[in-house]
C-alpha cells in the first residue's frame, strides 16, 4: 500500500555523547512548517572487474553516507527548529551533533547520531517567510530497530 511522506516521522534530541541515546521524551518532532524532508543519501562506489570472472564489470559499493534534507518555514518558537538553529554558527564538529530519529511509515525506527549542517534559519526575500533548512548527516550508520510484529 502507498504511503504519503508525511506519515514518515522525524524527531530531534540534544547530543551529550555518542553512547548516551536520548530518552522518548526528549525527541523533538522535526514537523511544523516543514515542508520537504527527503532522503539525500551518497554512495561511494566503484567499477571492477577481474580475470575470475568474465571481465563485465560490476559496481562496488564502498561506502554509503545517510543524509536528510529538510526545508520549510523558520518558526524560532519550534523546539526542534531552536534546536538546530542554535548550531548555526557553531564551528566544531561536536557542537553541530544531535540525535536524529526516524520512525518510517511501516514503523521501523532508525535512530543514531548526526550533524547538522548548512543551517539556514531567517533568510529569504523580503515578502516571504523565513527560510529553514539544511541537512542531518548521520555521522555512523544509525540503528535500526524493525516494528513488533501484529498478532
């Protein structure tokens, strides 16, 4: 069955450190006047081939880098849009981290460490709202925990 976007959920929480999750209740719903949150992923791969096989090449993943970008309309008054726009104009590496959730739309929830990056928080033309946006780059492949299955 399809599923619109908007039943996928993203949350926010503080980072103290990476092994110190946050509790339920001090995620941040990542939602008013969020617009867009899609999935911007990079994957680093490669071409190869070799004699033990028939020479076709294949592609080789080397990596993959688990990235969020999210636009919207800037309310200072969200806590989780305070949250991120706070790390603004932060210059180090563990100043810009928090704990991103997502809990998808068939319930999977994906949780892990990520940092914020190219914040925009108030900007834009003069006869429109305030831009908000940027990107949650996780910054190790986060955890997935699948849902409990229904009886």
């Amino acid at each position: 069955m399809r599923q619109k976007n908007a039943k996928r959920q993203h949350f926010v929480a503080p980072w103290t450190s990476d092994d110190n999750k946050p509790a339920a209740e001090d995620y941040l719903p990542l939602a008013s006047y969020i617009e867009t949150i899609e999935d911007d992923s990079d994957e680093d791969t490669d071409d190869y081939g070799d004699y033990a096989g028939d020479g076709t090449k294949r592609t080789i993943l080397n990596s993959r880098s688990e990235k969020w970008k999210f636009e919207g309309t800037y309310d200072p008054g969200d806590e989780a849009q305070k949250l991120i726009a706070s790390m603004k104009r932060v210059t180090t590496d563990d100043g810009r981290k928090l704990w991103h959730k997502i809990i998808e739309t068939d319930g999977t929830a994906i949780e892990g460490v990520a940092s914020a990056m190219e914040i925009k928080a108030g900007s834009g033309d003069a006869t429109e709202y305030e831009e908000f946006s940027g990107h949650l780059d996780y910054v190790r492949t986060p955890e997935v925990t699948l849902p409990t299955p229904k009886p």
